[in-house]
C-alpha cells in the first residue's frame, strides 16, 4: 500500500506542477485551484510513506507537516483560504516535510532498506529546495512581490525547476522502492 500511495503522490505531483504552469500562463483561477487539489492529494498520498520510512520521530514529523499541507492546499483550492496565507501557513509543513525526508533519508543510507542513490537524490532535492527558498525570498524582499511587472530571472526560477523536478523523480522512486 505505501509503494502505490507514494508512486500515486508523485503522479499527483506532477500534475499540480503542470497545473501551475497553465495558471501561470494564463492567469485562470481554476487552475490555481486545480494546483491547490492536487498538491492537497499528493500529501495525504504521501502519508503512508512518512509512516513507513524513518525513525518514528521523523514519522510524527513528517505526518503533522503533510497534514497542513492538505488542509491549507485544501482550503485554498475550495476557496476558503487566501492563497497567501495558505503558503506562510503550508511553508511550515512543507518545511516539516523536508525535515522528515533528510531524516528518511540519512536513515536509509546508514541503515539500509533502499538504494543509497534513492537516499542521495533525496537530499539532494532537500538542498535544492533550501537554495530555491533563499532564491524567492531574497526576490520578493527587492520587489516586494512575486507577481509584478518585474520579470523574474532564469537565476530565480532555474533552482526552483531543478528542486521540483527532482522531488517528483524522488516520490515516484521512492513508491517503486516501498
């Protein structure tokens, strides 16, 4: 059950990253919406892997940090959250999230269970979305926004890209491994 949930949430992560780039390009709320549902799906799929993979402390970490995830994601797909709140209040369980996937993962390579490779691009992902972070950020504090006039730079979107990429590539992979 964990492998095919996993493998399911990576599916459903690359949906919502598809579904972003059409609101991105077109400007239509639903696909925000559309983005919000399937990111909400990909964390309550992801549950069963948090409980499956780890120490148990970093499973409780994990599963609180999915948890807000798919209801902040929720809210906001059904319209009842601003999706800026809902970013502050899901950055904390993303930032969770991450936190219980280096601990997966620096558990797998000194414990065994999954290909060392798995745990390594996992951390690998954990670092590039920290860089990607910084990266928005330190946009945001120059232009005030994401969204304005101002063309964010291939420098701001490239880390982004690469750490989103990768952790749909991790997901998939790590359902095949469970």
């Amino acid at each position: 059950m964990p492998g095919a949930a996993t493998v399911a949430a990576g599916l459903s992560l690359a949906i919502s990253g598809a579904c972003l780039v059409v609101f991105f390009t077109t400007d239509r709320e639903a696909w925000g919406r559309a983005n919000d549902a399937t990111t909400a799906l990909f964390a309550l799929l992801m549950i069963p892997a948090a409980l499956a993979v780890g120490p148990p402390w970093a499973a409780a970490l994990g599963v609180a940090g999915l948890l807000v995830i798919a209801v902040t994601s929720g809210l906001t797909a059904a319209g009842k959250l601003d999706w800026l709140l809902s970013a502050k209040i899901g950055g904390v369980g993303f930032a969770a999230f991450l936190l219980w996937i280096v601990a997966a993962c620096a558990d797998v390579l000194r414990n065994g269970g999954s290909p060392d490779a798995l745990a390594w691009l996992g951390l690998l992902t954990a670092a590039l979305v920290g860089i990607a972070l910084v990266v928005v950020i330190r946009f945001i504090r120059r232009h005030g926004t994401l969204f304005d006039e101002r063309e964010a730079s291939i420098g701001m979107w490239l880390p982004a890209v690469a750490a989103y990429l990768c952790l749909v590539a991790w997901t998939v992979w790590l359902g095949f491994a469970l």
